[in-house]
C-alpha cells in the first residue's frame, strides 16, 4: 500500500514538473508588452514640459515625468503622410519617395513590413484609431481595425463658419465654439481609444494601438474654454518674425495649407490681428488635446494596463507660428524639423530629458527590441535608442531630414541644408550655428571663415542621407 501511494505521489510529481514549463510559457506570453502609439498632427515642442511655462498641458507633462524626455527630435519629412510612412517603415525619404501628404506605404514601399504588421505576425491585436496614416486605408491589412471618425465631425459649430462652409466651402482657420470636447473629432478618437482599452483588457491579448489625434492641425477649432486659458492681449509674434535677406528664398514658401481657409489673404504678411489669432487658437488646441490624452491615459490606469504597457507619443513634425514668417510647416528650419518625442517604459523611465539628437526613423527598431522581436532585415535606416533609456551613450547623434529639394543634417550645434538635383548636386546652401544663433538669422554658409566647415557639412550629409537616396 506504502509502494502503491508513493508511485502515485510521484506520478503527480513527474506531471506537476512538466505542466510547470507550459504555465511558464502561457506566463510570458502574456508578459509581452503593450504598445499604446500617440500621434499628435502638427504638435511643436512648444511644450510646458519643455520650457514653455504659457502652456497648459498638465497631462502631457505628468506623462512626460514617467518618460524618458527627448529634447532634440527630428522628423524625416515635415508634411504629415510623408513623415508618418517614415516612422511607420523605419525607413528615410529618397529624392522620389516619402514626398507629400498624401504618401502611400502600400504604393511606395509595397513590400515594407510596417510597425502594426510586425507586431500583428508576433500575435499582437493592432488597431488603427484616428489619424495614424494620413490616408485611411493605406495598409489596411496590417491593422485588425482600422477607424476614424466621420469626416462631417470636422464640421464648424459656429453659424458663420457654417454659412461660410455651404457658400464657398471652406470655413475660417480658427473657431472657438461653445460645445462640449466630444463633439469634435479628437473627442471622438479619444472615447473610442478608451472604449478600445476596455476591450483589450477583456481579450487579454498584448495590443499594439495606435490613437492619432487631429489638433493642433488647421482649423484651430476648440471649445471655447480652450481659448479662455490664452487671452489675446497675452499673445506676441515670435522674435524670428523677419526673413533676412542672407537666408535663401528657396527657403521660405507661400503657406498655400493656410491660405486654402477663408478670410486668409492669398499672398503677403498675415494682418497682426489674424496672426494673433492663430496662435491662439493654436495654442487652444494644445490645450483641447492635452485632455484628451489625459483621458485615454487615465483609462489605461484605470484598467491596470499600464504597468506593461510601453506609451510612445510623438508629433509628425513641427509647425510655424510666424517664425521667418511663415506658416504651416514644408521646410527646413528647426520649428518645422523638431517635434515632442516621449517613452514611457513602465520600471525604466521617470522623467528624464536627454539632449541626444533622436530621428524618428528611430522609432521602429527601439520598440522592436523593447519588445523583444525579431528586426527586419534590411529595412530599417534607424538605430535604437534603447541604450539611452538604459543610461547608456550611442554613438549615433545627428539627423537627416528633406523637404522636396532641400536636405538638411543635423549634428550639433549646426543646422546645414543644401538644396539639390537629381545628380545630387547642391545648387543652394544654409549653414546655422544654434549656439550662437538659435533663431536661425544668420546664414553663415556663404561666409569665407565657414568654407571648411560647409565642404565638411556637405561631404557628410552625402554619406548619411541613406544609400538609396539618389536611386528611389
């Protein structure tokens, strides 16, 4: 009877120790990390967190207090569906490719494995919400869903902006209307990323979600209590407002994105008055979708999900509010090239800023090897900047970004852009020293001292633009 019972107790035993490396297995399958993606359209690091204490973004900066904070972020392309191909391939623009809002990955880069379709091959539930790509159904298939809100939510509220939308279709650039946040579009996307939340946290799946917010892009249309908190008499046209004449024309452009909307005059200078006006709204904006965040960010507390989920919130690219009085973004200076980059990796990040220049092509690979996947193969132009988050140094510090002809690296304190053909030959040239010239009015590259420095510029930003640059 003693045999009898021990051969039984070790047959329990034998069959607990091999249950025990499928339980573990279930266990870290279900460890892997979520991805919560945040695309802000048009978003400066005009930021609270970043030095600008006239903005109200609380919940943007209490995320930024959990992040690792990147200070110098670049985008590759400054219009929003050429940068977010870029981001969403890991891959740089060519002279041919990644060119203007309307970029297309399935067109241009068919063969590309996006983001959303590595991690849905790694058993990820992906879910496309709002302003992700610039067109909806560009790689569609790479998504379990893809949503955005009805396109009449981007209607006005306000009844001139309505009699002016049904007689010369298109309304004012700005609006503030009394109604409540979930009546415009940014409210809509942040209620379906929370009812989203809920459902994600039932399935028990890891998830890769990406919520794309609308604002600040034109129209700056926010509730009226957004453009309370900025009161006009408070709001100034920047110090850059000046185009000097050592600054290339190629540099500057018409801000045509702006002069589509009603009452903009079609050429020239903006009248103060309205000048004004859209840097309020803008900043309205900042305000209307810093709470919108909030909202989906505290749902993903509420639901426990946050303590393994890896938050990545980023602007496609900046914006100009009068710098070199311009408008809109499409072009090389750094109020069009920076933009806010924060990730918060739960038990790694508590708020810190890092002054390494980060390019958004550096995205894709990071979060691949946070999340422990395989990378693709001779794909990615980024490098991962994992070890930053670690506390570690890279070698990697510049960036490349392009606008039609112009090609701008950035290392260091310098700023260099040449305008090129084809051939890859520059026929225009600026060279500006942040050190000494933060608003970037002062264009040394014609200088006779600055000869060395340009020729050096010129031969490196040949080698880092990407091999493919002249050839696609």
């Amino acid at each position: 009877m003693r045999c009898a019972t021990l051969i039984v107790l070790a047959s329990i035993f034998l069959l607990a120790c091999k249950a025990e490396p499928k339980k573990q297995k279930e266990e870290k399958v279900q460890q892997k990390p979520n991805i919560l993606f945040i695309a802000v359209d048009d978003l400066r690091p005009e930021l609270n967190f970043y030095g600008a204490t006239h903005i109200h973004s609380p919940n943007l900066d209490k995320l930024a207090s959990q992040s690792l904070v990147f200070d110098r972020a670049y985008c590759s392309v400054p219009t929003c569906g050429a940068s977010r191909a870029s981001i969403l391939t890991g891959k740089r623009p060519t002279r041919n490719r990644f060119l203007t809002f309307d970029t297309r990955i399935d067109e241009q880069v068919p063969e590309a494995i996006t983001l959303p379709k590595l991690f849905k091959a790694n058993g990820y539930t992906t879910i496309s919400n709002g302003k992700v790509l610039h067109v909806a159904d560009d790689s569609a298939s790479d998504w379990d869903e893809v949503w955005r809100p009805s396109e009449e939510t981007l209607n006005y509220f306000n009844k001139d902006n309505k009699e002016l939308i049904s007689r010369k279709q298109r309304g004012n650039p700005f609006e503030a209307a009394r109604i409540d946040d979930s009546e415009y579009m940014d409210g809509k996307i942040a209620a379906k990323g929370i009812a989203d939340l809920k459902k994600l946290k039932e399935a028990g799946k890891p998830f890769f979600m990406a919520v794309g917010f609308m604002k600040p892009h034109l129209p700056f249309n926010a509730p009226q209590k957004y453009w309370d908190m900025y009161p006009i008499e408070n709001v100034s046209l920047p110090e850059s407002y000046q185009q000097p004449k050592t600054t290339p024309l190629e540099a500057f452009h018409n801000f045509g994105e702006l002069r589509t909307y009603s009452n903009v005059p079609e050429k020239g200078e903006l009248p103060t008055e309205m000048a004004k006006e859209l840097i309020q709204g803008y900043y309205a904006c900042v305000s209307f979708v810093d709470v919108q965040i909030g909202k989906l960010l505290d749902e993903l507390e509420n639901e426990g999900l946050a303590e393994n989920t890896i938050v990545v919130l980023w602007g496609d690219h900046g914006w100009n509010l009068g710098e070199h009085q311009l408008w809109c973004k499409h072009c090389t200076f750094e109020s069009s090239l920076r933009s806010p980059l924060l990730i918060k990796v739960p038990g790694k990040t508590n708020g810190r800023h890092v002054p390494n220049i980060t390019e958004f092509v550096d995205i894709y690979p990071s979060l691949v090897e946070l999340a422990g996947l395989k990378m693709p193969e001779n794909q990615l132009e980024g490098e991962s900047f994992v070890p930053l988050l670690n506390g570690k140094e890279r070698t990697k510090n510049y960036a490349i970004s392009k606008f039609k002809d112009a090609v701008t690296l950035i290392k260091g304190d310098y700023f260099y852009t040449e305008w090129t053909n084809d051939e890859g030959i520059g026929y225009e040239r600026m060279l500006f020293d942040h050190k000494t010239d933060p608003l970037e009015l002062d264009n040394l590259a014609e200088k006779k001292e600055y000869e060395e420095l340009v020729s050096q510029l010129a031969s490196e930003l040949r080698e880092k633009w990407g091999k493919d640059f002249l050839n696609q």
